[in-house]
C-alpha cells in the first residue's frame, strides 16, 4: 500500500515488541457486533500513474475559458513566486503554530499578513483568516452583536446589495442565536442600497453591513450610510474587496469615523478561482473589538533572551480554552492561503495592486462600452459608478447566451435573475487586468452574433424600468 | 503557602468578600485562585448597576493558557468596578486582597456574607486540593 | 529575522507581475469614493520577496522536514500526487459559477468523493461543503438542531458532550444556540455510564462523540450509550477527528451515530498548510438527510449538477459562497484513489501499528501511560505527572526540549483531564526507524530531567527563538507592525487626486 513505508520484517518486530500475535489483535476493544467483516466497497487503488492521466483528463475536460464572471471570484494574475512558495513543504506540511518556537515562519509571516490586510482596510486589527468571505461575514455579524451585548441590539441590516450567497451563509450561521436579519431593499435605477429603505427610527440595531463595491459592482454611498448607522448607535461591518480597496475608499475611511469592521474575501490577493476555494475571508477591526474577533490572532513579543518573537495571541478567546463560551468554534483557518495572499501582496506592493485594480477597472469600463453597443443590450445602472464588474439586461435568456458563448470558449458572466427575479433577463459581467482588448472584442463580436442570430435585439424580453 | 486573611470571608469557587463600613462588600479572587492561574492578562468586569444573582458568574479572568469566570458571592447590585484592572490586570497577581479588587456589591440580604466560608474552613478547602 | 516592511524601499516594485503602461486615471469614479491614503504595504523587488520568505520558512517544522506526532492532528504524510493533480491548470482556472456543461470532469470528483466517504462511514448521504471540522460540527449540530424543530421538540436545547471533549464541540453547541452539558469520564478511559443515563432526558438534542475518544482508547460501550440517547430522543453526533484510527474497521454509521462529520486534512492527507484550509464534509443518516447543507452534488446518467436550495427546501443553508474547500475535496480524492480499497483499511493498520509500538516503548523507556490497561487506539497519551512532581521538569519542558532533538512535540495539555499529558499519534507514514529515534530522545531527555534538569526546563536552545514571552503578547497587544518615525512604508496618499471631496 502507498505511503506506508513497513516492511513485513518491521511488521512482525513491532508486533512482538507489542506483545501480540498479529495487528488484528490490536482492535479487540471494538465490539464484534459493529465491526466491519467485508472490504469496503470501494474502487481499486490506482498507480500515481493512472491517477494523473484520470486527473488531466477531467481537468482538460472542462475547458479553460476566457473569464468574464465574477460575483466574488475573480481572474487575477498570480504571480509564479507566489504559489512557487507557498508549496514549500515547510509551509505547506507544517500545522498550527502552536509551538511557538518551532514556527515562527508560518507566525512571522501572519503578522505581516495582520499588518498588509489591517493596512489595506485601514483598520487596526486583523485576524489570522476565517474560511471565506462569506463566512467572515457571518462571523462579523456575530462580533458586532456581542460589543453591542450589553445594549441588547440583535438585529442585523443585511442590505440586498450585498452577495446573495454571503446573506444566505449569514442566515445559516446566525439564525440559531437569535439574531434578526432585516433585508433592505435597493434602488431600482441605480443599484445601491435604497436610503428610503432605510427604517427611520430603528430599535434595537447592532449594525449595518454595507458591500463595497456591492455585488452588482455598484458603488454604495458608504459615507452616508456609515455615518447615519452610527447616529442610530449602530456597528458599521464593511465587506470590501481588497483588491478595489487599493483605489476605493476602504471600509476604514468611511464617513466621519470610518467602519468598526472590515470583512471579505481574500481571493483576489493571489489565490486562482478553483472552484470556489480554498480561499479565505479576512476580518478587520477596530482595537477596541478585538476581545470579540473570533479565530486565531498572532502577536509580536519576545523571547528569554529578549529577541523579537511571534506568537498566537488572545487565545482564552478560542475554544480550546473557552469551550462552550469561546467567540466561535472555528479552529482550522485558510493558512496556506493566507501565506499565498502575504506574498501575493509583498509582490505587488501599493504600486502594483494600484496597478492592478485601475487596469481591471479600465478593462470594465471598455468592457462595458463594447457590450452595450450591441443592439438590444444595455447596462443596468448606467448612471452608478462601479468598479470592476456590472450588469447587463439581456434581450435573450441569459442561460442560452451563456451556452451559445461557452461554445465560443467564452464564460460571459453570471445570471442574476435567480437572486433577483425583479431584474428580468440579466447577467453580471466582470473583468479584470488579465481580460485583454482582443478577449473583450472577441465578447462583444460573439454576443452581437448570438442576439443577432435569436433575433431578438427588438423585443426586450422584460418590461422597462429605466436603464 | 497562599495568603488567607483572617478577616475575609470565601467561596468555594475562590472569591473573596470583605464587608465595608458602608455596608458595601468588596469582591476579588483568592491568592490561592491567582496563583493556580499565573500571570493575568485580561479581566472583564460587570457594568455597574447590573444585578448579580449568588453563584452567578459575572465576571472573567484570563491567563494566557486559561479563562475562569469568577461568580457574585452574593446577590446584589454592582455599584463599583475596579476600572484600574483594564489596563493592569497583573494587580491581581501582586495585590489580590488590596488593589486587585474586582467589584464592589451592595447585598440584596445584608446577612448573605454569613452563609460563606470563613478563612480557616477557606484554608481546609484548598489543602485538600 | 527581519519583517518584510524593513526590507521595504520607496519606489522598488516587482515590476513584471503588475499590468504594463501608466495607470489608468479611472476619472469616471468621483473623489468621495477614492482611497484617501495608499495601502501601507511593502515595496519590494523578486528577488528581496523570494528570499524572504523562503528564509522564512525554514523557520518552521513541517511534516515534510520533521516526526510531527500531534495527537488527535493525524500528522501524516501528504502525497505530492494528490497537491500537483489539484493543481492542475484546468481546475485551477474554473470559475466557481462556472456552468455545469463546462463543470463535468470537476462535479465528476466531487460526487465519487461523496459516494466513497458514504461507504467509509456507513451514512445514508454526504455532503461536501463545509470547509473544516469545526464548520462540519456547526453543520451537523444545526442539522440535529432542525430535525427537532420540525418535529415540534422545541424543548431539545441541551447538547451532552463528554469531559474530554475537543474545545469545538461546546463551542458548536453554543454556536447553535444550545446548552452544553458536560459528561464524566471513568477511570479507564470510557464514558461514565450511570451519568449519562442520569443526563439524558426530554431536554437532550444530542450528543456528541469522539470515537476512538480524545484519550486514545475506544469507546468500548458505544451501543450502549446509542441506546440510552436514542431512547432519551437525541442524537448521536460523530467527530471525525480520529477516524483514521478506524478506517476499513468499524464504521460510524454501523455504530449508531446519525451525522458525522470528517477531517479531511487529518484522515486523507490533504495538508494542513500551517494551520489549514481544511474540508469537514458531514454524513448523516436518513433520518437527517433532508437537512444537509448545500450545495451537493448530483448524479444522473452519468450527468452530474449542483443540488442547491432550491430543490432542497428543508436543508440547513449554505455555510460559504461557493461550494467549501474544493481544492481540499480534489486532493483528498487522488488521495483515496491512490489507496483504493485495501489501502484505506490498511490505514487504519499501520496506524494502530505505529501507536501500540510507539506506546510500548516508551513504557519501557520508564514513561506512565494514562491508561495502562487500554489498548492504544491510533493514538495514546502518557502522563509526565511523576516527572513533574519528583523532578521540576513538566510535560511543556519535555515538548520544549523534543524540539531540540528535531521532533515536533506532541499534543500537550490536552485533554484537560490527564495532568501533563502527552498525547502522541504517530501516524501510518512513520517506518519504525523514525519511531525508535523518537523513543531515544524521550529517554534522552528524561535522563538529562534527573541530572541537568535546568537545560530541559529553559529549552528549546537551538531553535531561533527562546521560549516566549506569551504574557506579554498578551498584555501588550502588537498585532500589526507600524513604521518608526521617518521609516519607510507609512502609508502616503494615494495617487490621483490628494484630497477627497466630502461626501
């Protein structure tokens, strides 16, 4: 068998120095009424060999399309360096640093991602990672419940704009602990949160989330919105995309004060779309919440001979000490990726990740020129500035384009109507520095001949309503 | 050997409680209790105007490997907090009995402190652990 | 060794890795929504960031460089197979909204890997996205949590979890709303039946169990106590932290439990990547299947899709945006492919193999095992309390000073209940050579407690660091790292416009 490196010799040595007769022996504790007596039913072990060619095939078998989807994954450049590193066995193989002392790499190299992530969202405090941006969410709802214990505020506005996907893992994570979501609805022709949605004498409010920019890539009017929840005593929980975060406002600088908490996902700092993870969510803060911050924590001392020295922190927080009153039950975090996002960051540096997220900005902007000049087609909400990613009204269901356009090699974006029934036939588009000027032609020429083919550019498929 | 003033009165959860001239008892946590925990890192103390019952935990200490909650001996309001702590909570660890106080209670029952240890039944209980 | 901000220089950049040309001026975006200051982060070339952190990571033991014997962490090998075929260019570029009829070779795995760990646990059905234990513990508890509720058993609002207990099962139970009450454990290491029976009632939701149990022994009573909280109407949660010990052997589904969860960074090798990601699928009886989180993956005619909310009413909901640690699930698939059928019991094999004669040894080396009478499961502990009381020298000296001898310490302090324990799992990848050197150095270093006890207590000394000063970290909070006065890397404002507009 693989892996395990016994001889029959060794076997039978070890078995003597045990004191029985054969490894059967050694589970006689089980009782026999339970055990397992037939093989599992499982396929035949395959050589490394056999694996690999299974591997590539259903690897090659998917395609590797040109990327126009986003909607919380996005197709950056990663630098080789970066995951050349990261896939050292000693970052790669090593677990937890629990022993100070025998891994100050992987704890050196947290604290300069609790500097760059803190510093990138202009906050104070960072954690070590959570698993994803949507769960860092949840986790921040939870964090800024328990500051605000004492006052009682249990209910959460957790705007439409924000992620579909990040309210529903919200809901998952929090709902057992008696914490009320409220929705708040959005305005219809620009596609940020609605202030008339806003209730006007709100009770018992322990915070606001506000998505920046919002998951139709939208901008929020985050200084408003953070500075009218703290005249209603409420946390503002800023969920931001780090990569935007190098040109937009980060949740940090928000209104008068700023944000108490900075939540997100991590992916874009390096870490390729693969399905959906591993990546990682971050959480920011403000130093007075830190006791709340749930997850792992690294700290800066120093050793018996006064040499400067890096450690996890605050773990009476944690549930290996606190248990049943710990800040949450996470343990396992997203290390590696966040070792990938550390030298993802060090690569580029303030200047590059500028770079990047003004490149990916300018290829929507093209982006979005050229598709809406497809007849037929038109932006969502041209009128709101956004980032890197918008929605298009589609004069066909988008679910034929995106298989008319798979069929080109092309991913063209991801369905809304799904989460937002109300937008009709839609579909939200993203791309970044890597889409090039052909990438985004070679869209634009396709899309015009898939309409043009259906015949559809005169007869939208949905009412009107602005746009 | 812990310290175990003559004049306190204690838990078996190892508070201590000293009744004020003003009618006002004095709460913190036993040498005995800070000994067993090491170097104290945070303390989290009520609000005062908060309601402890007996035996309710309403307090924490933590130590680096360790996080205890420390109980209300006694019902009662909280008039007082030892704001101090907050940025040094190692008074605990140097002065349990006199700057490491915790809280200060005003006792639903004046009379409570009776039912509580006095120090000699204090010192039986820790030598038997 | 220095920060990566000290190497920082104004105006150096890794040119090559950021787009080309001047930076677009983005002058669609208004004032108010810009960065008022630039990112303080490093300004660094390749070369200085490849150094570093290189440098950097030779400042770690990894399973890779070193014996890694974490109890309970199943430290074990990490086949390179498994981390390049994840790696493949095809998966890594899939976008996870990605259309199925774009996504077959991709659900293809998934749903294999549901089905196998159907079959190793002996659940009615998997479901693959939580991203690590302790989410597969919310999972499953939230799972017993609506199982009740929709049987109108509002009244269930105690989870029974045993003394010994990993720190994430109370937590979880918390997490989901629950209270926690704690089970007694006997003097050989079972659970205390008579206190079981006695905690059990209408108020009980479940419990949950570790099996071999956080002491290294097997719960020999196990249908037992199936019985006695079955009869009592909760249900039985497996923690899938030790299931290497069992593989092939006696499945938790045939045990009675109705959710499980499993680590798949412990028992199928995928790496733990200082300190994760993880995967945590769960499995659950039919009773609970309803209730799995989604999304999961489906299998039709040798089509396969996404299972979402959307055909799955009753579930608990989604635990992340996507679907969970999908490079973790590929990397645990190759895994189990590579073993096959026979590989996977023979796991459980060598694994009991190398604890029973790692345990063996050291007794005779002179150390106490916790539980003398017990069979060592894949794990065992030993307890260092003699040497701590007629010596000075604790369990955290002898872990300080195995680091000197180039072993990782094992688990320590944990489970609370065993005084300066030692909880040692050696894992099937260790050969006997590796596990002798290890015994070697215990005996080692228990002579040198009797007669230089000073060098054990102030060790570790050849590591790059000293022991910590931890009350420090504590007190004196430094998490981030910020610039002296005239240092490099203070955040200068962003470009384009220097002010911002109001809002």
């Amino acid at each position: 068998m693989p892996f395990v490196p016994h001889t029959e010799d060794d076997v039978r040595r070890m078995l003597e120095a045990i004191g029985v007769d054969d490894v059967e022996a050694l589970f006689d504790e089980i009782p026999e009424e339970i055990r397992l007596r037939r093989p599992l039913e499982l396929p035949e072990a395959l050589s490394e060999a056999e694996v690999t060619r299974l591997m590539m095939d259903r690897a090659e078998r998917d395609g590797r399309p040109v990327c126009f989807a986003g909607a919380g994954a996005y197709d950056h450049h990663v630098p080789a360096a970066v995951w050349e590193i990261a896939t050292r066995g000693e970052l790669y193989t090593a677990y937890t640093p629990y022993q100070a002392e025998a891994s100050q790499g992987t704890l050196q190299l947290l604290y300069e991602f609790q500097t760059m992530i803190a510093g990138l969202m202009a906050m104070e405090v960072a954690n070590a990672s959570l698993y994803d941006g949507a769960s860092a969410l949840a986790e921040a709802v939870l964090m800024a419940v328990r500051a605000g214990r004492r006052g009682g505020g249990r209910r959460v506005l957790l705007p439409r704009t924000v992620h579909p996907a990040y309210r529903r893992t919200v809901e998952t994570i929090v709902s057992p602990q008696g914490i009320e979501l409220v929705e708040i609805d959005y305005d219809r022709r620009r596609g940020v949160i609605d202030p008339g949605a806003l209730p006007e004498a709100p009770e018992g409010l322990a915070a606001l989330v506000v998505q920046q920019p919002n998951h139709f890539g939208c901008l929020e009017e985050a200084d408003a919105l953070t500075d009218w929840a703290h005249r209603h005593g409420a946390l503002v929980i800023g969920v931001a995309n780090p990569v935007a975060a190098a040109v937009l406002a980060p949740p940090g600088e928000w209104g008068e004060a700023g944000a108490d908490i900075a939540a997100g996902e991590g992916q874009p700092l390096g870490v390729p779309l693969s399905s959906g993870g591993p990546y990682f969510g971050f959480l920011c803060a403000r130093k007075r919440l830190v006791r709340q911050m749930p997850g792992r924590i690294v700290g800066r001392t120093v050793d018996a001979e006064g040499r400067t020295a890096y450690t996890l922190t605050l773990q009476a927080r944690e549930q290996h000490i606190r248990r049943s009153k710990a800040t949450s039950n996470i343990c396992t975090n997203q290390g590696l990726m966040v070792t990938a996002a550390t030298i993802h960051m060090a690569l580029l540096g303030p200047d590059g990740l500028e770079r990047v997220a003004l490149a990916s900005h300018a290829r929507a902007r093209e982006l979005r020129a050229a598709l809406a000049a497809v007849p037929g087609v038109e932006p969502l909400f041209p009128e709101t500035p956004f980032f890197h990613e918008f929605p298009l009204r589609l004069p066909l269901p988008a679910r034929d384009l995106l298989r008319a356009l798979g069929a080109q090699n092309v991913l063209g974006g991801v369905p809304l109507a799904g989460d937002y029934p109300e937008l009709g036939e839609s579909l939200l588009v993203c791309a970044t520095e890597t889409r090039t000027p052909e990438d985004i032609a070679a869209y634009a020429r396709h899309l015009e001949r898939i309409v043009a083919r259906q015949g559809l550019f005169r007869c939208p498929t949905r009412p009107g309503g602005g746009g | 050997m812990s310290d175990v003033p003559e004049d306190l009165r204690y838990t078996r959860t190892h508070e201590w409680v000293r009744a004020d001239e003003d009618g006002l008892l004095t709460v913190g946590i036993t040498d005995h209790a800070q000994e067993q925990l090491g170097d104290l890192v945070f303390v989290e103390l009520p609000e005062v105007g908060r309601h402890c019952e007996a035996d309710e935990a309403c307090m924490v200490v933590e130590s680096v490997k360790a996080a205890s909650d420390v109980y209300s001996p006694v019902a009662g309001e909280v008039v007082e907090v030892n704001e101090v702590l907050a940025d040094s909570p190692e008074l605990i660890n140097k002065d349990p009995y006199g700057e490491g106080w915790m809280i200060r209670i005003r006792p639903d029952d004046p009379k409570a402190l009776e039912s509580l240890m006095d120090a000699e039944a204090y010192r039986e209980l820790i030598e038997e652990a | 060794m220095e920060l990566i901000f000290e190497r920082s220089r104004p105006g150096r950049a890794a040119r090559a890795q950021a787009p080309r040309g001047a930076p677009p001026a983005a002058d669609d975006i208004p004032q108010r929504f810009r960065r008022r200051r630039r990112a303080p982060l490093p300004e660094c070339s390749e070369p200085d960031v490849v150094r570093h952190y290189t440098r950097l990571s030779q400042r770690n033991f990894s399973i890779d460089t070193h014996f890694y014997p974490l109890g309970s962490c199943t430290m074990k090998h990490n086949p390179r197979a498994a981390n390049r075929l994840a790696m493949l260019p095809g998966f890594l570029a899939r976008h996870p909204l990605a259309p199925e009829d774009m996504s077959q070779g991709f659900l293809a795995c998934l749903w294999e890997l549901q089905e196998m760990l159907k079959e190793v646990t002996g659940m009615a059905a998997v479901s693959l996205t939580p991203a690590a234990g302790a989410q597969g513990e919310f999972a499953g508890v939230a799972m017993i949590r609506a199982y009740h509720r929709e049987r109108g058993e509002t009244e269930r609002t105690e989870i029974l979890v045993p003394d010994a207990a990993h720190g994430t099962n109370p937590a979880t139970a918390t997490m989901c709303g629950f209270t926690v009450r704690e089970i007694p454990t006997d003097a050989e290491g079972d659970i205390d039946l008579a206190a079981l029976r006695e905690a059990v009632g209408p108020r009980t939701a479940g419990l949950m169990l570790t099996n071999p149990s956080t002491l290294g022994v097997f719960e020999r009573r196990i249908t037992e106590i199936a019985a006695i909280v079955h009869e009592a109407g909760g249900l039985l949660y497996y923690d899938g932290a030790n299931l290497n010990a069992i593989l092939g052997k006696v499945r938790p589904g045939d045990m009675g439990f109705d959710v499980v969860h499993v680590n798949l960074h412990k028992t199928f090798a995928t790496p733990h990547g200082g300190g994760g990601p993880g995967a945590g699928p769960v499995g659950v009886s039919e009773r609970l299947e309803p209730y799995l989180p989604v999304p999961m993956v489906a299998e039709e005619g040798g089509e396969y899709r996404w299972v979402t909310e959307a055909e799955r009413p009753r579930t608990i909901g989604r635990l992340s945006a996507f679907a969970g640690n999908a490079g973790v699930l590929l990397r645990a698939y190759v895994y189990m492919r590579l073993l096959g059928r026979e590989g996977m019991a023979r796991v459980a094999d060598h694994a009991t193999l190398n604890a029973n004669y790692l345990l063996a040894r050291l007794r005779e080396a002179g150390f106490t095992p916790a539980y003398p009478n017990r069979r060592a499961s894949h794990e065992f502990i030993i307890t260092l309390r003699r040497e701590a009381k007629e010596l000075g020298v604790t369990a955290m000296d002898f872990a300080k000073r195995l680091l000197d001898h180039g072993f990782h310490a094992p688990t320590t302090y944990f489970p609370l209940l065993v005084p300066e324990c030692f909880l040692i799992e050696p894992t099937e990848t260790e050969s006997p050579e590796t596990l002798d050197a290890f015994v070697e150095a215990m005996r080692a270093i228990l002579e040198e407690a009797r007669t230089r006890p000073e060098v054990v207590r102030t060790a570790p000394h050849t590591l790059p660091v000293r022991r910590l000063d931890e009350v420090r970290a504590a007190r004196e909070l430094d998490l981030v790292w910020r610039p002296q006065e005239g240092e490099a890397g203070g955040g200068a404002p962003a470009s384009g416009d220097r002010e911002r507009l109001g809002a």
